[in-house]
C-alpha cells in the first residue's frame, strides 16, 4: 500500500528560530488585536456613563446647555391634571374593580361634561361621584 507522505509544519530544519519569531509575531498581533478592542470597550463604557450622568440630571432637574449647567423650573401643572391627580383616587375607591385606563378615561370625560355643562351656562353640573355611578 501507497502511504502518504509525512507533512512537517514550523518551517522543517532551519534550527527552530522560524518557528520562535512565528510565535512572538502571532503573541504581537494578538496583544495589538486585544489592545484594539480594549480601547473600543473603554470608549463605549465612557460613552454610556456619559448618557446615564446627563439622564441623571434630568432626573433631578439640571440640564446642560452649550457646556452650561442649568437648573430647570418645575413646570406648574394646568387645572385638568390638577383635576386628575385629585379625582382618580376618587374613581379608584367607588369603582375598585375598574382598571387604572378606565378610571383614567372615565374622570377625563367627567372633565369634558363640566366643560361642556359651564360653557353652556349651566349650573347644575352633577357631582362626580353621582356621575360615576350613572356612567359605570
């Protein structure tokens, strides 16, 4: 039988320095290559704390502008979420089995029908509670 001939890998004779110089070239590319996606890794985190640093101080009202810091006024709220923020609740203890959308939805149109009842000149606007139960 025809065995194949043995195949030499590293260069054959030549003394083993071939097969050194290959190692510390590869050892050198891999340590340049690791060097490369260490300073992308470090960009890319520098990046994020810089997101998560300007979120946090919207969270607490600060704001940069043009390399300025400036502290941001609470905005005043207007009547109708003032009158959300109040009746909710409300809606939320005489309808408990209602869900947050619902409640939400039925004291905005009670906030219309007011609306509604004082451009017309009408005075005798039903009570929320009584408009509650008429509508659920």
């Amino acid at each position: 039988m025809n065995e194949a001939p043995s195949i030499v890998l590293g260069g054959g004779g030549g003394g083993g320095g071939g097969e050194e110089t290959k190692k510390k070239s590869m050892k050198k590319y891999i340590n340049k290559v690791l060097q490369e996606k260490e300073d992308e890794f470090n960009i890319k985190i520098k990046m994020i704390m810089s997101r998560i640093n300007e979120l946090e101080g919207v969270m607490n009202g600060i704001r940069k502008k043009k390399g300025k810091t400036v502290k941001m006024e609470k905005r005043m709220k207007n009547a109708y979420n003032i009158f959300l923020e109040e009746q909710i609740p409300v809606a939320k203890r005489l309808a408990p089995n209602m869900t947050h959308k619902e409640h939400f939805t039925l004291t905005a149109k009670y906030w219309t029908y007011m609306k509604k009842m004082k451009k017309n000149g009408d005075n005798n606007i039903m009570r929320f509670e009584d408009y509650l139960v008429k509508t659920v």
